[in-house]
C-alpha cells in the first residue's frame, strides 16, 4: 500500500515538474503574441499576418528540441549499461536534426519570407513542444525506475 502512495504522489510530482517547465515555456510564446497585438493594433489579419512572419517560432522551437536533447541526456548516464548507446544516439541525432531543420527555416524565413514558411516554422514549433512533453516523461520515467532499481 505504501509502495502505490509513494508511486501515486512520485507520479504528482512529476506531472508538477513537467507542468512548470511548460508555464516557463509559454512564458516567451505569451510574451511574442503581447508584442504583437501592441505592435499590430490595426486589424485582426495584421496580427495575425505579423505572427506568421516573425521568425521568433524557428528559433523558439531550436531550443525547445536542444532541451529535449538536454533532458534526456542528463538521465542517460545515471542508467550506465541499461541504455543501449546505439538507440541513444539515434535519439540524439533525431533531436539534432530538429534543432538543424529548426535553424534553416529561421534562415529561410530571414531571407526569403513568405506565408508557407511562417505556417511551417509553427508547425515546427509545436511539433517541439510536443516533443517536450514526451522527452520530459520519458527522462522522468527513466530517472525513476533508475531510483526504483537502486533500493
């Protein structure tokens, strides 16, 4: 009975963690829409024309999938031999990807603008928040079964 309370509140507190990573993560996203409706008061379609067209998702979403990549790897070697390297570096190398992907369209958009490329880079960008939830899980889970093994 113990073991499932201290699982239930372990599991509380990891889904707080996560959540408050996330409030910290809609702290800039919160911050780019405020700019934009006092830049942009003229019309609904200028704001909104003026969200797409910052380049502020590309570089958003760069760091995004770096933390990702970050939390990840900061559990890895707390689980010594229990990860296969192989399947960790493949992991990396797809979070890499993103981060490089991430930075060509903030290139793009930079110097050739257009509407396409502003729908993609926020496509982009929630596609790493995603992620983010789902590294944030699974860097918890890992971090606790590496706990669980120990006692």
């Amino acid at each position: 009975m113990t073991s499932f309370k201290r699982n239930s509140s372990e599991k509380k507190s990891m889904l707080a963690d996560i959540y408050g990573e996330a409030i910290f993560l809609m702290i800039p996203f919160m911050g780019l829409i405020f700019v934009n409706l006092f830049k942009n008061t003229s019309s609904f379609s200028s704001i909104l024309l003026s969200l797409v067209s910052t380049t502020d998702w590309s570089i958003m979403s760069a760091v995004v999938f770096g933390q990702c990549a970050y939390k990840i790897s900061r559990v890895i070697p707390l689980m010594g031999s229990k990860v296969d390297g192989r399947r960790f570096t493949f992991y990396l190398s797809k979070r890499i990807l993103m981060i490089v992907i991430s930075l060509f369209v903030y290139a793009a958009m930079v110097f050739k603008p257009n509407i396409y490329i502003g729908i993609s880079q926020i496509i982009l960008f929630l596609l790493s928040v995603f992620f983010f939830f789902k590294d944030s899980l699974a860097s918890y889970i890992l971090h606790f079964r590496n706990n669980e093994d120990r006692k």
